[in-house]
C-alpha cells in the first residue's frame, strides 16, 4: 500500500512515524473522494439531463465509493430552545396541573 498507493519507497516508509503515515493516508482518502465527487457531478449531470431523468435528481454523492462523513450535528442548547419557543405566545394559567371535577392535580 505504501509503494503503490502513496508512491513511497521502502526506505521512506520505515522513516516515517505512524502518524505521519497516518496524515499521508487520510491526505491520499480526500484525494480518492475530491476526484470521485469529480465523477459524480459529470455522471449526476448526465443522468438528471437525460431523455429518462429521473422525477428526483440524482446528487453526485451517489456515485462515490468513499463518501464524505457526514456532519457532526450541532449541539443544542438551552438558548437554542428558548430562541425557538420565544415566537409562541404565551397563554394563561398554570402549566403542568389538572383540573378533574374540581380538585387540583400536579
């Protein structure tokens, strides 16, 4: 793997640490998918212009071997929630008790 894929000799290999190897291998991954996104654009145009295109358009990430990793999703905070309820308006009473014949429930 490292002679053919990263084009290293033997003796560049056994000089290198295994983080640098490391760096060199995720360096050699974003190349493979940079030029398989390449790829997909010119497949995925062909395809969603076509006589038989399909009634959703295909993205280019559908024909890439090695996806990108998807985005980590966002953390949510306290703020975050209070932003997105702060546009409901506020109605009267007590939330969280019941009221059933009379007696006071919560």
């Amino acid at each position: 793997m490292a002679r053919i894929d990263l084009g290293l000799s033997d003796d560049e290999w056994l000089d290198m640490t295994p983080r640098q190897f490391a760096a060199l291998r995720i360096r050699q991954m974003q190349k493979m998918q940079r030029e398989e996104l390449l790829v997909g654009i010119l497949a995925s145009s062909t395809v969603n212009s076509g006589f038989c295109r399909p009634d959703r358009p295909v993205r280019p990430e559908s024909f890439m071997l090695h996806p990108f990793p998807p985005e980590p999703m966002p953390r949510v905070t306290a703020m975050d929630i209070m932003k997105a309820f702060a546009h409901i308006p506020k109605v009267g009473g007590s939330v969280g008790r019941k009221v059933i014949a009379g007696e006071t429930f919560g």
